[in-house]
C-alpha cells in the first residue's frame, strides 16, 4: 500500500521549510472545509494515479502461520510503481509576489537536489513538472492570484497477502472411517 500520509508530510514539511523565508504561511491540502490560511499559501491536491503498465511482479514465500493449528501459511507480495499526479497551486493577492513564489516552489520540485532528495526515504521519485499555469480567479470583488504547476511521482506501492494454508484434511470414506491425511 502507498504510504500517502508519511509522503504527504514529507512534501508539505519540504516545501514549507523552502518557502516561509519568502512570506509563504501554510502549504496545505485543498478542499477542506475549513478557513484559508492568510496570503500567501501553496494549496496542493492529488488528482490522479495512474497505475504502472504490464504485469504485477509477485513472490511468493511461506510464513509462520497466525493460526496455532498450522505451522505454515503462504503470503504474496505485490510490488508496483504507479505514478501519481500532485497539482500545486500558489494563491495570493499581490500580483508581482506570485511569480517569483511560484517559481521558488517549482524550483523545490524541478532540480533533484531539493525535492528530489528531500523525497528519497519515502522511495518516491519525481518524474516530472509541468510548466508554470495561471489559475487566477475572480472572488465576488477580489481578484485571487492562483498560479500552479503539475508533479509526476513515481512511489513504491507493496501489497501482502497472507494466504492460509491446508495441511490436513478429514476425509471420511464409503465405509464411514473419517481419516485425517497430512498434505
């Protein structure tokens, strides 16, 4: 399973600590239904994962058992490499401010040695970074500058399944003796 809360942390706490020097207030999650931090904030969102092409790769190993009446059980492991979209969007009211907030935060994503490092315990990769969009709207009579860019990360997604095993069975025959066969 994708660790998405130790990825998501691991992206707010990078970008944040990149750019509160600037004035930047909170990088968040957007969506939620509570108050916009004050101006300016980085709201992101996740908006697709794509899941990897061909084949699941899948072992398969024995396990000590869960269960005291067997010594054994099988468990497979599933290991794929989706990639997952990450929209970033900066919002502000000044005008001139945007840019260069915008281009910090791209910055962070865009040259491995910052982004890219700061990711690497999580096992995610950064694939690639779209160019810079505006995404500025109009809010009843307040202009709110939005400008955002697109992240591609390539992360680890393993899943386990443990399969109880059998290892005897009853059988009981045409002459009514229950017999009990180890396999």
């Amino acid at each position: 399973m994708i660790d998405m809360a130790t990825l998501q942390t691991r992206i707010v706490t990078g970008l944040r600590a990149h750019l509160q020097p600037l004035g930047v207030t909170a990088v968040i999650e957007r969506d939620q239904d509570a108050p916009a931090p004050p101006y300016p904030f980085v709201g992101f969102k996740w908006i697709a994962i794509t899941p990897e092409a061909g084949n699941l790769r899948r072992t398969r190993e024995t396990v000590p058992s869960k269960d005291p009446r067997f010594p054994l059980d099988v468990q497979y492991t599933y290991v794929r490499n989706p990639v997952m979209t990450l929209s970033v969007t900066l919002f502000d009211t000044d005008g001139f401010r945007i840019h260069s907030l915008t281009q910090a935060a791209h910055d962070w994503v865009a040259i491995p040695e910052l982004g890219g490092d700061w990711l690497q315990p999580t096992g995610a990769v950064i694939v690639e970074v779209t160019a810079i969009t505006d995404r500025t709207v109009i809010l009843d009579e307040q202009v709110e500058r939005r400008q955002g860019f697109d992240v591609r990360l390539r992360v680890l997604d393993i899943v386990q399944v443990t399969v109880p095993t059998i290892e005897r069975v009853r059988i009981t025959g045409m002459d009514g003796v229950t017999r009990e066969i180890e396999l």
